[in-house]
C-alpha cells in the first residue's frame, strides 16, 4: 500500500463525557489506515442549519484540522460552543503528502449530539461575576409573590390554597441546570430604598402574597446559587434556590449548583439572634434583583395576600422566558451562552 491508496471512510462514529463546551470522540476505520493516517478533518454545525450539504467537498479543508492523535480525540476550544444545543458533526481522515496537498476519506456519516449543562466550575465562574454586582446587604422581612386576582382565586378554589412548584422555564442562561429540570414557587424579597419594603409597582399582577423571611430562610434550609443574567438592560438578575434540607430539591440541587452559607453571601442571608428574645435577621443583596426558587408546595394561609399599592406593569416587563444577553461582558462566561 503506498501513501496515494484511498482511505477508507470513517465508520461507527461515537461520542462521550460530552460538556456544556466539549467532548471527545472516536470512530473506526482501516487497521492500515490508523497508521498512514497524519490529520484529521471535523466539521461541526448547530442541527438548526438543516444543510444537507452543510460539509466541505472532500478536496477542502474543513473548520479544524488536527494532527493525528490516538482515539478518542478531545475537541475543546476549537468551536464556542454553546450549553444544551444540538450539534451535527462528521469526521475525514487525511495523510499530508510531501506537496502539502491532502490525501482525504470520504466523510463519515452525520452524527447528532448535544452539548449538557453549566458544570459546578462554570457556575462557580458565574458565582465569581455575581459577587462583583451584588452590591451592599439589605435589610428584609418577606418574600413575596405578585400575580392576578384569577391566579389566587384558582389556588383557593382548586389547589387548596397551596401553591404548588411549577417547573422552571428557560429564562436567563441557557446552560443553568435548574432550566426545565427543577420545580418550584418563584418569590422575590428586593425591597425599596426610601421604604425598606417590597416596591409598590409590579408587572406580574395587582395581589401579592406575603411570607415572612423566618417561614423559609432558616437553619433547616439550603440556599442554592442557580444563575446570574440579565436582558439587554443595566440591571442584572440573580437566581437563587431555597430548599429545606433533605429534600427532593436539596438533593436535585447537591451535586449540581454551588451551595451558600446562608450566614456569610453576597446575595441573601439569615443571621441567627444574638440574645434571648431578639429576631433573626434577614438581608438581601441591593444592587440586582433577586429570584428565588423555593422547592416545596407553599400555603396561603402561611402569609397574607393584598393589593399592592402602586401600579400593575406591563407583563412585557416580566422575566417569563427571557432571553440573557450574549453580549454582556458581566454576566456571560466563556464556556457559552
């Protein structure tokens, strides 16, 4: 066989340990061929395309050309790939002749794959942005929940008066690992400058449900740290995850997002009294906006549920599957979007 033979076409593509912004992969092909072997040619495309003709002609370089490596191949850095997106990807096989043209395979077949979720060191890449814009504490003493008068009266008259979790929508970024995974009751607890109290204004309803702080941020719950994003504005939005201990959403949460002391953060914390008869303390960062995923069913009746004062918003204002801005340098990390 001399270095002008055909190679053979690449065969029985797989992939594995597949992240947020890499993974490796192998195929077979020739045993004759592992040895002539000198480059290797990928080319990878998010599945939307819908090209068939979306690879290069087999006489033309594609997106990355490697030296031959053994298999399986790691493939990091060279695309900004982005977290839970479907990619397409298919391999050459070249040998580098002495004229520096190439000697190509055929391509191998498409393979479909897609990328996975925020690993804890992104998050904690995210956490490190977070910290620089939450700004000084503040002091709270609810968390509350603004919604229409129809949302109150369906809890009443067909849930029993509880709320119960709801799955978490793809709003903010798109690689945190509670979007479409985790349920639970949104709450904020951002309060007014001049009043130390929830805002007046609201664009998700008229009625708000208040808890207070103690009902849920205590010794026997785990805070969470989930996201951090905002939507083409200046002001950003933090996450966060609030779940009893030992539950199903603290185990959910365990092994997946960053954990915080809920004595000593950025964001949101609970100081124990100091003396006999004296309250806890609740305080919650200033300068962004808090969202607060809460994991367990919540009842009215363990608040109070009043018109606000202030002014209803438009709903265009709201966070309901909001998109992150890509292009904000505070908030996006460089695994991805």
């Amino acid at each position: 066989m001399t270095d002008m033979d055909p190679l053979s076409t690449p065969h029985n593509i797989q992939l594995c340990e597949v992240t947020c912004d890499s993974f490796r992969i192998t195929w077979d092909m020739a045993p004759e061929d592992t040895a002539r072997a000198t480059h290797f040619f990928i080319d990878l495309s998010r599945k939307e395309s819908g090209d068939a003709n979306r690879f290069k002609h087999r006489d033309v370089p594609t997106k990355l050309v490697a030296k031959a490596v053994p298999l399986p191949m790691a493939v990091r850095g060279h695309w900004f790939l982005s977290p839970r997106t479907e990619y397409c990807v298919a391999v050459q096989t070249a040998v580098r002749q002495p004229d520096g043209d190439y000697l190509v395979s055929e391509w191998s077949q498409v393979v479909e794959f897609c990328t996975g979720d925020y690993a804890m060191d992104h998050l904690q890449q995210l956490l490190e942005k977070a910290r620089g814009s939450a700004g000084r504490l503040l002091k709270f003493s609810v968390f509350y929940r603004n919604q229409h008068p129809e949302y109150f009266h369906y809890i009443r008259t067909e849930c029993g008066g509880v709320m119960h979790p709801a799955l978490k929508d793809n709003s903010g970024s798109h690689g945190s690992p509670i979007n479409g995974k985790l349920h639970g009751v949104f709450l904020s607890c951002n309060t007014e400058f001049d009043t130390g109290l929830p805002p007046r204004d609201s664009p998700y309803g008229p009625l708000r449900v208040q808890v207070p702080a103690g009902h849920l941020l205590n010794p026997d719950t785990r805070l969470y740290f989930a996201d951090f994003y905002c939507m083409y504005t200046a002001y950003h939005y933090v996450v966060l995850v609030l779940a009893p201990a030992g539950s199903e959403g603290d185990g959910f949460c365990r092994t997946r997002l960053p954990m915080l002391d809920l004595a000593s953060n950025p964001f949101l914390t609970y100081s124990a009294p100091e003396r006999p008869g004296e309250e806890p303390r609740f305080s919650h960062a200033s300068d962004v906006i808090l969202e607060v995923l809460f994991t367990e069913p919540l009842h009215l009746d363990q608040g109070t549920v009043e018109q606000i004062s202030g002014h209803h918003q438009l709903m265009s204002l709201t966070t309901a599957n909001a998109k992150k801005d890509p292009s904000c340098k505070v908030c996006n990390i460089s695994v991805g979007r």
